[in-house]
C-alpha cells in the first residue's frame, strides 16, 4: 500500500471517528440513572425516555418538525426537480450561474441566511407565521434536491425520451414512464436530505419561529438554556436513531451511497 493510499485512510478512519463522537457519547448518555447526564453512564436505566411521554410539549415539537419537514421537503422536490430538468434540459443563458444561485443557500452561512430572511419577510407579515417558517425552509432544503437531481441527469440519455414521444407519448407520460424512473433515486435521495435538513434545522428557524410554533430542534435548544437534562440526550437519541433508519432504507432501497459518492 502506497504512502499516498494509507494516509487517505487514514484521514477517512479519523472523519468517520469524529462524526461517529456524538452518537457514542449521546446514546449512552441517555441511558444513565442519574440526574445529570454523564459519560461513561453512571449505572443503566430507561427511565429518560419514559419520561418523554411525560412531557407532551416534546411531542407537539415532533410532530411540528415532521409536518414542516415533510412540507418542505415536497415543495423541495417539485421545485427543484423542475429546475434541475430545465438547466439539464434546454440551452439557459447563464446556466451556470442559476445553477450557482440555486444551490447558494449550501454556501452562505445560515446564520446570515436567517437574518437575511427575517430582514425580507418582517414587512410583508410572514415573519413568525407558519407560511414564512415553511418558505425559510424551502429555500434551505432546493438546493439538495437540485444538486442531487442534476447529478442523476448527468448520464441521462435524451434518445430514451424521444424515442417515446415519437411513438405516440405525451410530454407527461414521457416523464412518468421515461425520465422519472431512472432518475428516481436522485429525487428520493433529495427528498431525504431535505426532510432531514430542515427537521434538524436551527440557526434559520430560530428567526422564523413563534412562541406558538416549537420544533423539535428548539425545543431540545430552548430546555437546555435552563438545565441539560439526560432527557436532552434521550431526545436527540431517538432523532438520531430516526435518522438513521430513513438512512439505511433509502440506502437498502436506491443506493444513495453510490449517488453521494458520484456527486463529489
């Protein structure tokens, strides 16, 4: 094995090893039988995720996550698909550009994408409001289905859907028995990223939330300004659980490992 060869895996084992600390020391955190959260877990008990049901305000903040996320991420989809057909698809003037402008929001800091967004919407009243919340998160989540979709069209052979219109298909029995299909994966793939960026969301929500409308993220972020709780812990653990469920069935189903690695 080249020199070369051992330190890129070497620099790989070291990544995985950072992002794999906070599943390592959240789960088990989660699972002390003390007050406080501790690591290594002082003795062994359920008794933070019991106490979840006890706390419905945890509950509410889920599943306001999940029906933000899931919104999101379908207008995600619809739009972004769109417009990664429409830059693949015909001759755009500046395509790079839009393509730039597109995927921005993975690039300028959240932080000032939050500020920004609070800036545009506190005049026209969709400030604090469940509508402005689920636009912020829109326009945080196109970006990954655009990217995505492109790559899935990269290798798109064209001849595939001029052959059906020639043979009597039209333009949306094309797309749904010709171009969808194949580039299914790439959609699924986006649509997940999606879902799981603006469920995790915080640095843009926090500008866009109302004291009536809690997500899970603020939740998790508002209980730990006045004590960090094991229950903090047994909440992020089952997020991260959930995460990587959604994870490993798109990846059993498509392959998203294969599209991720052919977008870098």
């Amino acid at each position: 094995m080249s020199i070369l060869r051992r330190l890129r895996l070497l620099l790989a084992i070291i990544s995985l090893i950072y992002i794999l600390i906070p599943l390592v020391v959240t789960i088990p955190a989660s699972l002390t039988s003390a007050n406080y959260p501790s690591f290594p877990p002082k003795g062994f008990s359920l008794q933070w995720y019991t106490k979840l049901l006890e706390r419905p305000e945890f509950a509410e903040a889920f599943w306001n996550s999940v029906k933000f996320a899931f919104l999101a991420s379908l207008f995600s989809v619809l739009l972004g698909t769109l417009g990664a057909l429409a830059i693949a698809k015909y001759d755009i003037p500046w395509k790079s550009y839009l393509v730039s402008l597109l995927t921005a929001p993975l690039t300028v800091p959240q932080l000032v994408l939050g500020i920004a967004l609070l800036i545009y919407f506190t005049p026209i009243l969709l400030a604090g409001t469940p509508t402005g919340f689920l636009i912020a998160h829109i326009i945080i989540c196109v970006p990954y289905v655009v990217r995505f979709v492109l790559t899935g069209l990269s290798g798109f052979d064209y001849n595939l859907e001029r052959a059906a219109a020639i043979l009597g298909a039209s333009p949306v029995l094309v797309f749904w028995k010709v171009t969808f299909p194949l580039i299914r994966p790439a959609v699924l793939s986006g649509a997940l990223f999606s879902f799981l960026t603006s469920f995790d969301n915080v640095t843009v929500s926090l500008f866009m939330v109302s004291p009536e409308m809690r997500t899970l993220p603020l939740e998790i972020f508002s209980t730990m300004q006045d004590a960090y709780s094991p229950i903090v812990a047994s909440v992020s653990s089952v997020v991260i659980l959930i995460s990587i469920v959604l994870i490993l069935i798109l990846e059993k189903i498509h392959g998203v490992g294969k599209l991720l690695g052919s977008t870098h």
